[in-house]
C-alpha cells in the first residue's frame, strides 16, 4: 500500500511543476504588456517599508495597475439576453446520415457530405428568468443549435417544444413582458401572465404543452429541440419543400414533477448547467437524431391549417419524420464567457438551400436577432471567435467598434465593388420561389375553435401517459396567485379545450387558494 502511494506521488509530482513552484517564463503584465512586480500591491503615499498600516496615506492617481484593474472589473458585464438569458452550451459535431439533396441544394446535406463531421455549438436555455435563475422553472427550454459549414453557418435556433405562444410577431414583446416582473411589484405575476393568455388563447396548444411536467425538464440532456416554424428547403432549379425540423433526444424524455422542481430551484439551482458540464466531462456524451417533416406547396393549400402558423404541429402519420443526421456534444467550453455569453444565433443565419417562410413571427425574428446581438455584443460580433464563420469574406462591413479581430478589419482590400480588384460571384439558390401579390392591410390573427383542437390532442395523450392530474395540478399552484376575475376566465379557457377539465381546474386552484390564504395566516400570527 505504502509503495503504491509513493509512486502515485512521485507520478504527480513527475507530471508537472508543484502548485507552488512559479513558472519563470511566465510574467505578469499589465494590460499593456509591462511586467509587474506585484499585481495586488497598490501605490500610497506613507507607509515606511509598506506594510505598516497605521501608516497608509492616499492611493496616488498614478497607480495605473490598480486604476486599471478596477476599471476593467468595472465593465466586466454586458448585457444579458432580454430572454433565454440562463443558459448552458457545449460543443460538438453535426453528422449527415441520409442525404436531402432532392430536396435542397445546402453543401452540408449533399450527399458528399454524409459521414464528415461539422463542427457544431449548442445554447440551451430557460426564457424568462434572469441569468442567475432556476434551471428547473417552468418554461419552454431553448436549444440554439449553429452548425458551422463551408457556405457558413447554419443556425437552427429551437425550443423543446414544437409550438409557440404567439402567431403575431407584434405580441412578443408584451407576452413576454408577462412572463418576466411586474414593473412596480419587481415580482413575478400570475395575474399578467394568465390575462394575458386568456385574452390571446391561440396561446392554448403551447400552455397544455408548457403545464405538462414536459414544461419542467430533467436536464437539458432529455429534451428535444423542434424548429417550430415552417422552413423552406429549395433547390437552384426554382423548386422548394416547407420543413419543419425535429432533434429528438439519444436520452429518451425525462421531466420532474412541479414539487421535485421547486425543491431543485432552492438546492441546486444550475442543476441543468452541472448535468451538462459533468456528463461531456466524464465521456457521457449526449446526443440527437436529426429528422424534417415536409410538405409539398400544393400539400401546404390542401392543409387544414396554414403552415405559417406556429401554434399549430403537423400530423407525424400524414407527414412522417425522414431522418437527416445526428448531433453529438463531446466538448465543453473552455471559457464560459467567450465561447457561451457571446454566442450569437440567430434564424437568419442560413445557408444556400435553406430559406425562411413566410411566418410573421420567423420573419420579425430574422430581425429581431441580429438587432439585439448589435446592442448586446457590438457591431462587429461576428468577428468573436464563436461566431466567425469558416469563410467570411465581407469587405463592404468595415470599422466600428472591436473591427480588426478578423482579418485585419480587411487590410487594404477595397471597400466597395472595385473594378480594379474584383471578385467573384458564386451561384446560389435564388430566394423568388414564391409569388405574393396583394394589397397592403393591418393584420392581425382571430381565435377561432379549430385553435383547440390540437390543445385537446394535447389533454387526450396526457391521458395515455398518466399525466391529466399532474397538469391540473401544475395549472393550479400556478394560477392561484392571480386575481378572481382573471382565475374565472382561465376556467373557462380550459372549458373550451375539454368539456371537464376547466371545473377540474377550478376545484384544485380554489383549494389551493384556499390553503395559500391559511398558510399565511398561520405565518402571520407566528411572527
Ligand atoms: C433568444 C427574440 C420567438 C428561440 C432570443 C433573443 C431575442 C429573441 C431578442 C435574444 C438573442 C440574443 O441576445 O442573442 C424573439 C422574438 C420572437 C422569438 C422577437 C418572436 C417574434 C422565438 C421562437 C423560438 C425562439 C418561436 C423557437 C422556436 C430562441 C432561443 C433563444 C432566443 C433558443 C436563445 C438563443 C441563445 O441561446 O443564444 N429571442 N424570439 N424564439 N430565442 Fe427567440
């Protein structure tokens, strides 16, 4: 025992310097490079040999290592998403496993690709809560996925679940503003979130998925991550296919009831970020197989809903799942801030033979993203190492803040289309596939009962996994903070997805307002 302890010593101790030892080659600098002979010493006036204390006068303005230190500590910050703001991310490979070359002319889905490993960034997130909330809180989970390949990257930016709340890109903003604090209280609000969801109940499909205890994740490891919106593959020859993209989870689903996530909340908070970090850490690498549904143009005008709309799923048996390709995370960051908090995706970075729809919604994120990203992490934040694409080749986007980190903000390249210096044009798909002629009107989305259907498709497989008490439940503890009036209306929201299951809600919510209102007595009269 004694002698193999000894050599497990000496092993360490062979594998590098002591902890202690200094490295002789490694000097501290300033930020400008100037060796400092102690970093944390800081200029006084006084103090005999400096280190009696009684004698320490004033810092002197000339102290540049500390002003230095301070200042740059001062701007340490940016700011964080305004939602998806709690995240995790890892890295990774994309891998093509059944070519789509019939249905899209992207390098990386040719068949010549199958087999090559993309280089791939996965975010996952939380929406609503602040960069130091829960992992476990109920919410719809992200899953930014870019894919960096030979024509640029692709950005796949997902939720884990297939629909949304909204299907008017206008209301984001203030559905949101519901979902985050209330702006006197600084409190979160049952009473704004739920007025908000009976006033716009194209909401429902998304709410019977996000009340589920699918709206509170094991771990990022168990979800999957669905496009939501319809997509456009499209081909040089003029011809194109609506998508939708699914990753479905290695891992199988794995959820948490609403008490195991609530206590989670209080005892490990970043429960979803350690399971991500420990498992790649340890070679338990997770992984995705990638699948699109499609829909021929004439299929999308026989279809019962428009497929522009993001409250609405598409049949897996009349539109079955083709497999395309896997995901695999095998790398952790090494720096959290660098190759995490400034990751920047967005669905309007594609490449050729991936295409937007017409959604509203995907149209107002294809502006929305970039536009934050500008304010967020600056002008240039494609120039960041995490978002540099292999092959960036723009010369005409020169100067402004942070510029350089690329290229060498372009040296002496021309800066506009210079006949003496041109450049060559590569072919790609042309974006006129689709023809809209019309005239220009205010629009906005009515509710009508074909919204609830799907919803009760929802409420009708609860019933198959045993998971109709458990909503109920989940619906109640989180409605019971809010005001009567908006209570009753909720109630009668639920009515319309199933003839019971709004007096069901009532009569769990009414207990458990019941019982909120005991237990605060009972603190009261203990304090
Ligand atoms: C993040 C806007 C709908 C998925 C964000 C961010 C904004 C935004 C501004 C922060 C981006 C950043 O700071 O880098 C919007 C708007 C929407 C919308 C205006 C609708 C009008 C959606 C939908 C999905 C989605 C429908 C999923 C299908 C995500 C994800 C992130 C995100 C995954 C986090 C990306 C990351 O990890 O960095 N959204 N969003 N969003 N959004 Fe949306």
């Amino acid at each position: 025992g004694l002698c193999l302890l000894s050599s497990l010593i000496s092993t360490v101790a062979a594998g590098g310097p002591s902890r202690k030892q200094k490295n002789e080659d490694l000097v501290y600098t300033n930020a400008n490079g100037a060796p400092v002979q102690d970093p944390t010493a800081f200029q006084v006036v006084g103090g005999s040999n400096g280190d009696d204390y009684k004698k320490v006068g004033p810092i002197l303005l000339q102290d540049s290592n500390l002003i230095e230190m301070l200042a740059h500590f001062d701007r340490e910050r940016i700011p964080e998403r305004v939602v998806h703001a709690k995240g995790a991310g890892a890295f990774g490979y994309f891998q093509l496993t059944k070519p789509v070359n019939d249905l899209s002319d992207a390098a990386f889905l040719q068949p010549k690709a199958v087999g090559k490993k993309y280089k791939a960034l996965v975010r996952f997130s939380t929406v609503g809560g602040e960069a130091g909330s829960g992992d476990s809180a109920r919410d719809p989970r992200g899953f930014a996925i870019k894919i960096y390949t030979e024509e640029g990257n692709e950005d796949f930016v997902c939720n884990n679940t297939p629909v949304f709340f909204i299907r008017d890109p206008s209301k984001f903003p203030l559905f949101i503003h519901t979902q985050k604090r209330n702006p006197q209280t600084h409190l979160k609000d049952a009473t704004a979130m739920w007025d908000y969801w009976n006033n716009n109940q194209e909401a429902i499909h998304q709410i019977m998925r996000l009340f589920s205890d699918r709206g509170t994740p094991y771990s990022f490891r168990h979800i999957h991550a669905f496009s939501g919106h319809t997509y456009k593959f499209v081909k040089k020859d003029g011809s194109f296919t609506y998508v939708k993209i699914h990753f479905l989870t290695d891992q199988g689903e794995k959820w948490l009831t609403n008490e195991e996530a609530t206590t989670l909340a209080g005892t490990n908070p970043d429960h979803h970020t350690q399971d991500l970090f420990e498992s790649i850490e340890s070679g338990n690498f997770p992984s995705w197989k990638m699948y699109i549904q499609t829909m021929t143009p004439a299929q999308a005008e026989s279809f019962k809903f428009s497929v522009f709309d993001l409250t609405k799923t598409w049949p897996e048996d009349t539109y079955p799942l083709r497999e395309v390709g896997k995901l695999v995370l095998d790398k952790n960051p090494e720096n959290y801030f660098a190759e995490v908090e400034q990751a920047a995706f967005s669905p309007s970075n594609q490449v050729p033979g991936i295409e937007p729809s017409a959604d509203p919604v995907l149209q107002a994120r294809l502006f929305s993203y970039p536009d934050t990203q500008r304010y967020r992490l600056g002008v240039n934040y494609n120039q960041l190492p995490v978002n540099c694409p292999l092959r960036a080749n723009s010369p005409f986007q020169r100067d402004g803040a942070h510029a350089g980190f690329y290229k060498n903000n372009y040296g002496s390249m021309p800066n506009y289309q210079s006949s003496m210096k041109p450049m060559a044009y590569k072919s790609v798909p042309s974006p006129s596939h689709e023809e809209w002629v019309g005239k220009a009107v205010n629009f906005s989305s009515k509710v009508n009962d074909g919204d609830f259907e799907q919803a009760n498709g929802e409420w009708l497989w609860m019933e198959g996994v045993g998971q109709q008490d458990n909503f109920v439940h989940n619906v109640a503890v989180a409605l019971k903070g809010a005001h009567e009036d908006v209570r009753e209306e909720t109630y009668e929201m639920f009515t319309r997805v199933n003839g019971t299951l709004g007096e069901r809600i009532r009569e769990e919510t009414e207990k458990e307002v019941k019982m909120a209102g005991e237990m605060k007595e009972k603190r009261a009269a203990l304090f």
